[in-house]
C-alpha cells in the first residue's frame, strides 16, 4: 500500500527568530532538522512580544500578553490539520503571572501534544507547580533535557513516567579549523582562552567570573576571556545596560583590560562555534541552582571544551564522570582555582576534553532530531490509543 505523504504534520509552538531568545534559536535548529525529513510536514506558531516579521516558517503569530489570543490560536489549531503540536516550554516566553496564559490554549487544544521542558524546578512556586502539572496532564509526551529532572517531574510534579523522555539539547554540527589554526587566524596563538557566551543579565555571574581572571593573570598572565553576546534584550528593554556597564567598569578597575574581552553583539550559530572551539576553556559562573537547562553549557560540551561551572542543575549532571570541573557559587575564588588547575595539568584537562567529546557528538542536531521524531510519533500512537480523534493524513507506522 502507498503510504500518504506527509505521514505527520507538526507545529511549534514557541518564540522564534527574528525574536531573540535562547528558545527561540533551540527552536529554529529543531524545525530546520525536522525539514530535512521527508515524512514531516513542519510549522511554527510563534509567540511575539513585538513587531517581529517572520520567514515562511511561521504559520502564524500572536501576542505573548494578549490572553484572548491564547484561545483563538487553540481554535485555530483545531480548526487546522496540525496533528501534533508540540510546546516549547518556559516560564517566561508565555502572558501572565509565571506564563498561565498558555493553559488557556491546551485546555482547548484537542491535538496531541508533546511538551519540551527547558525549565524544571525542584522548588517552584505554586503558580508555577500549578502551571507545569497541568501541562504534564494534558501532554501525550514530555521531554526533559536532564535525566535528573524526570525524578523531578514525578515527584513534584506528579508527572506519569511512562510519559517522559530524556533527549539532549541539541549542537549545531560545523566543520572548522582546529584550536591552534583559528587561535592563529584571530591573532591568539600566545593566549589561553577562556569564554563565555550567551545573552547577558545579572543572573550570569560575570562578574564573578571577571574576578576569578583577576586573580588567574597573576599566576598566567596569557589568560584572556572572551565574554561573548550582548545584553538580554528584555533586560534592556527594563534595565538598559546598567548590568554590562558595571561589569565594564570592573574591569577598568581591576586593570584587566588585556585579559577581558567583550563580543558585544548577538553572535549567530556559526560564530559561536568558532569561540568555542578556539576557547581553552568554557566557563559558566551562573548563580541559579535550579537551571536546569543551559544552551551554553550544551554548545560548550557538544564540542568537546572543558568546562569550569558553579554546580546547578544541569550542569552537575553534563560534568559528571569526568567532564569538568565545578566550583562554588558566587565565589571567584574557587572559580580561579579550577582555571589554574586546569591550566596547570594539560593531560587531566585533555583527558576531560576527551570524556566530553564523546558526550557531545551525541548532541549534534542530525542525533537530537532522530529522538524528537521517534518521540512525535510515538506521541501520535498513544494518543490514538487513549481514544484521540485520528487525523486525515496518520500514518503512525512511520516512525518505527
């Protein structure tokens, strides 16, 4: 029998390019991943918080603060033939105290869905507990970026195991120049690198970071950091750039203006792998505990770096076995140990690089993809059997 074409048809429900946004960005890798399979029919239903213009990818968009619009999109997606929508999730992307606006529209929505979790909090608010329940509830499939948070999900949550499902964030996968030849191509050959990328805001703990390469230069006066992006624009929009302007400053005071760089702009994916890989190694200073996602982080490991992190969430589980090191919150001090440890034993670090490499080509998108298309259709499967409404076009065989 001819199978049809397409066997599902799917669709985002997220921020997306030209928004600038971490999820946004996660997003857009996954949808152009998912184009390049012939059995996919793919779109996104963006959520704008501007005057945002939008390539062919959007099906639609609506407003992130207008509640009414949460409704008329479930109606719309309803009235279309999306089988499965799939939510990226996070707290902050959706209208109304902790992004309640949203269970507006799944309480409509009468498609599977499968939710992508970016954050899981160990000790939400209640709010937010009320918010991500409901979501498990009503979602067909969840996908959880950490092993560690499936615990989470059951025992906070009270998510049903059989519904969930552990899948990496995703890496870019670009052919580049070794370290040593793009060290030499940005006129670096003589430096030790360390970085950190990603939109600014104070929850980054640069400045601590700033401080631990004080101290660091003392010892390996080579040292330069790369401090890669530019200011999170919802935090300019409410702060303007006091946060980076201070962290300018600290390094005019601490006379680090050889040894601290700032990229400030927003880097596209390319760029960012080109850092990374002439980076020595990647640190993330970060100050929330219960992060339990980071982009960064995932670019950094999915590309083989050492990483020097303050142990939250999700990076106590990404350096684990070997992959890095952490260090203390809010404490440059231990930060700049780790740093010097590092730069002082280039076989442990190497054997680190090493240990996570083998992690990181596991995240390559071309892996990540596979997952979330087994997952879709395993989604559609069980919502058939829990007594869904079959669309015109299923043909759930596909995905085994």
């Amino acid at each position: 029998m001819k199978l049809p074409k397409p066997f599902l048809n799917i669709a985002f429900l997220s921020t997306y390019p030209p928004r600038e946004c971490g999820i946004a960005t996660f997003t857009q890798d996954l949808v152009l991943e998912m184009k390049k399979k012939r059995y996919l029919k793919t779109c996104v239903i963006a959520v704008s918080d501007g005057d945002q213009h939008y390539g062919s990818d959007v099906l639609f968009d609506f407003p992130q603060q207008d509640r009414k619009s949460y409704t008329a999109a479930a109606e719309r997606i309803n009235r279309s033939d999306i089988q499965i929508l799939i939510i990226e999730h996070e707290y902050g992307i959706y209208g109304g105290d902790s992004g309640e606006y949203l269970l507006d529209l799944i309480d409509r929505v009468k498609k599977p869905i499968v939710t992508t979790l970016h954050t899981v909090l160990p000790s939400p608010t209640e709010k937010q507990r009320t918010i991500l329940k409901e979501l498990c509830q009503k979602s067909t499939k969840i996908v959880t970026m950490t092993s560690s948070s499936r615990k989470v999900l059951q025992e906070v949550y009270g998510a049903d195991p059989a519904k969930i499902e552990m899948i990496h964030h995703g890496v870019p996968d670009f052919k580049l120049p070794d370290r040593d030849a793009l060290k030499g191509k940005f006129g670096l050959a003589d430096r030790t690198i360390v970085s950190t990328f990603g939109l600014i805001s104070p929850g980054k703990g640069l400045e601590y970071g700033i401080e631990a390469i004080g101290q660091v230069v003392k010892k390996h006066p080579g040292v330069l950091y790369l401090i890669l992006g530019q200011t999170h624009p919802v935090v300019r929009k409410q702060r303007g750039e006091i946060y980076r302007s201070s962290l300018e400053k600290m390094v005019k005071e601490l006379k680090l203006t050889d040894n601290v760089r700032f990229v400030n702009r927003y880097l596209t994916k390319e760029e960012i792998v080109w850092y990374l890989t002439l980076s020595d190694i990647y640190m993330t200073p970060y100050l929330d505990k219960d992060q339990a996602v980071s982009g960064t982080l995932a670019y950094a490991a999915g590309y083989g770096r050492v990483i020097v992190s303050t142990p939250y969430f999700y990076a106590r589980e990404m350096l684990a076995d070997g992959r890095g090191l952490l260090a203390d919150f809010e404490d440059a001090n231990s930060l700049a140990e780790r740093i010097n440890f590092l730069i002082e034993h280039p076989e442990e670090k190497a054997a680190m690089e090493q240990k996570t490499l083998l992690l990181g080509k596991t995240m390559r998108w071309g892996n990540v993809a596979d997952r979330y298309v087994k997952t879709f259709f395993h989604a559609a499967n069980d919502f058939l059997s829990r007594g869904g409404v079959k669309n015109e076009g299923y043909n759930v065989q596909a995905a085994e």
